[in-house]
C-alpha cells in the first residue's frame, strides 16, 4: 500500500443523523461560542483532505447562513430512510467514484465534534499504510470511534451490499470483517471526539471551549 496523500483523500461530513437526543433537527447548526458546529468542524477538517462534502438529506437551503466559504457540496444519502453512518459513507464512496475517479480513500467525520484533532487523517492514514489495512478507525480513552475512520474505496461494492442486501446498521460489525488498524488519541485535557448529543453536552462543551487551543 503506497502512503497516502491529502489530495487522494475525499472528506465526508456525516449530518445524516434525526438528533432525537437534542430534538431533532440539524445538530452541526446549533451555536458554540458563536460559531456553528459545522463551521468548527469544517475548519478543523479541511486541511485534512482534498475534496469536501457534507453528507445530509432534505433541502439543502438551510444551510444557506452557514459561514464557509466555499460551502461543502450537500450531498443526500443514495440509499433512503436514514439508514445511519454506513450508508453516509457508501455515499461519499459514491461520489467519489463518480467526481474524483483517482481518489483511492474515503475519511469520515461526525459534525457534532467540534474539538477533533487536526493530525487525524494523517495518523489514520500512516497506521493504514504501516499496517495494510483497509480501514483505520480513531480511538480514545478505550473506546473506538468508527465515525472518524477512513476508508479504502476498494470496499464499496461489498459496502453496497451489506447496506442495501443484508440491512445492516452497525458500523462495527462492518468494520471488523477488514483489516483494521486502530489509532489512539489522547483525552487530555479534552477527548478531540466528545460528541454533541444533547444541550446538556453544549453546556459542557462552551465549558471547554476558553482553554481548547485545536492541537
């Protein structure tokens, strides 16, 4: 396996999700110390790849006030139903394979995130090549993150298969059918994936905010 590039990489922003824990809608929009989740993600993520899209479904004009420019191109599910992060990611394969033919990897990123780490595609992508595996995934504190993965293109058609054949939803029972590696973040002084679930996470999250200086 050769060593990756950024620009072989294609970043996909996964916003698919209902957000029933924070009462629907569009979790990436709500406000963290003035700034949507999605515009802190997006600039954490954008270095990190070549090409960007945001993975959500229904009309995208409701992201029309977010402040980035250029906007990530809105890109809905191609299986429908909502049928969780596997089918975000055999979208942005999709896409790939459609838009960018020399694009050989997929990286994916949950957008209620804001504190993710800014080297993350370049570890995922240097225990892939070390390890020669198909899917590298992040981790901390013992737990794995299977959102924050990146993901060989070569997987697509049986990734089509499992979605839209055999039904299924859980990302790991996917993953561990491939060679994994796994990467380890450190949680100090903030874990880079606490996610977003409810107000209640914001409150903490604005809390972490004053002493987070995005290493």
């Amino acid at each position: 396996m050769n060593k990756l590039n950024h620009s072989d990489i294609i970043g996909v922003l996964l916003a698919g999700g209902l957000s029933r824990r924070f009462g629907g809608g569009d979790k990436c929009l709500n406000v963290l110390a003035g700034r949507t989740l999605l515009e802190r993600v997006v600039e954490r993520v954008r270095p990190q790849v070549g090409a960007l899209i945001l993975n959500a479904s229904g009309d995208g004009s409701r992201f029309a006030d977010v402040r980035l420019e250029p906007m990530p191109e809105i890109v809905a599910d191609i299986a429908p139903g909502a049928l969780g992060p596997l089918a975000g990611v055999l979208t942005g394969m999709a896409w790939a394979r459609s838009h960018m033919r020399g694009a050989c990897w997929v990286a994916t990123f949950a957008t209620d995130a804001p504190f993710l780490p800014g080297d993350l595609v370049d570890r995922l992508s240097a225990a892939a090549h070390q390890q020669g595996a198909s899917i590298a995934i992040a981790s901390s504190s013992g737990r794995a993150h299977p959102v924050f993965a990146l993901w060989s293109m070569d997987l697509m058609d049986d990734l089509r298969v499992a979605v839209a054949e055999e039904g299924l939803r859980k990302v790991m029972t996917w993953v561990e059918r491939y060679p994994l590696a796994e990467v380890d973040f450190t949680a100090a002084p903030v874990d880079p994936f606490f996610n977003i679930n409810t107000p209640e996470d914001l409150a903490r999250a604005e809390q972490f905010i004053e002493g987070f200086h995005g290493d």
